[in-house]
C-alpha cells in the first residue's frame, strides 16, 4: 500500500470504522451510567436538585483560584483541543462534506499558536507525571498511553500542516489515522471523560441539593 492508497483508506473505511466504533462504544457506556440509577434515598429529599446539578458542572469547570498555577497547563490544552478542531478551516470543511453543518474557521497563525501552545501545555503536564514523585506513584501505563493518543493528532497535524518530516500525503494519513485511533480510545478509556464529565459533575451537585447541601 503506498501513501495515496493509505490516505485513501484513513479518509473512507478506517474513518468509517472508526467513527461506528466511538458511536456504538461511548453510547453503551452512556446507558450504562444512566442504568445505574440513584440509590434509595434514607433522607427527606429538599431539592430537586436540577439546579445544585448544573452548577456543579459551570463550577467545577472553571479553575480554583487558590489552583490555578497547578492547573494552567491542562485548561490550556482543553481549550486549545476545541479551537484546533472546530474552527481549524480544513476540520470546520470536513464538518461541512460529512454533516452538513457550516461555521466559519479562524485564521491559520491563530490556529498555529493555539497547536503550539497545545503541545507544550502537554508536555508540561507530562514532565509533572514523570518528575512529581505524587504524580509518578499515581500514574498508570493506561495513563500514558491516553496521553499519547491524545497527542499524536497535535504533533501530526502540524508537522502536516507545515509539511515537516516525511512526504505530506503520508504524514496527512498518518495525521488522520491518529484521529481515528483517538476517536477508537475514547470509549474503552479514561478518555470517555471528554463524554461523561457533565454527567458525573451534575450527579454529584444534583444529589448534595437533594440532600440540602448547595455549594
């Protein structure tokens, strides 16, 4: 197979594969949490607990204050990951061939800034993994292995982008089939996270308002 043919094959089937695979794994990993249900409550209920819900979600997504030094990289890198998708022009294009939604991208020299600022907020928070002794007794292989599907489609995509490395049609499939192998991690890892991290925070705050504990 040479590099035409394995871009062909990253943009049609392994896309194709890929995306039923995240589809058909992060929705049975959704109903799962959602068959758990609540426990049998052993105290009056006070609250509804809808609105405790939604802002544990608002608040637990921004940093703490008394945190946020330890925490920069990784909001860095968050924030950097959806500008890089949705309004990279090439992505906000394939949004439109694939569902036929349309917005407009934002300019390249953003787009390259935010990438590289993306790429050392990761290698920041990787350095913490290996050289905080905390951080390093925590960390398990699945960790690291999370960690480096998610920062494959990065280093790939500039290196594409700015034609570094080997021939650009096979660093653009490699680009593509690092996505896709992202998109396949995302239901059988902690990277379900990017999914259910509403879900979990809204429980949480929903239960302590049931409960009369509003934060």
């Amino acid at each position: 197979m040479n590099e035409i043919e394995l871009l062909n094959w990253a943009r049609g089937p392994g896309l194709t594969y890929a995306t039923i695979f995240m589809v058909f794994g992060l929705t049975l990993r959704v109903i799962e949490i959602l068959s758990l249900g609540r426990p049998k409550e052993l105290a009056e209920v006070r609250d509804s607990g809808v609105r405790d819900g939604w802002r544990m979600v608002i608040m637990r997504s921004l940093p703490e204050r008394r945190n946020w030094k330890r925490i920069t990289a990784a909001y860095l890198f968050h924030v950097g990951l959806l500008i890089v998708v949705f309004f990279f022009i090439p992505h906000t294009q394939f949004f439109r061939d694939v569902f036929g939604v349309f917005w407009n991208g934002w300019p390249n020299y953003i787009i390259d800034f935010v990438t590289v600022v993306s790429i050392a907020a990761m290698l920041y928070t990787l350095a913490q993994r290996l050289f905080d002794p905390a951080r390093r007794i925590l960390t398990t292989i699945p960790d690291y292995l999370a960690w480096l599907v998610t920062f494959l489609p990065f280093v790939t995509g500039y290196m594409a982008f700015h034609r570094l490395g080997v021939d650009y049609t096979l660093m653009l499939a490699l680009h593509i089939l690092s996505v896709e192998l992202l998109m396949i991690a995302l239901p059988i890892s902690k990277l379900t996270h990017a999914v259910t991290f509403a879900m979990s925070r809204w429980y949480l705050g929903s239960n302590n308002g049931r409960r009369g504990i509003h934060v």
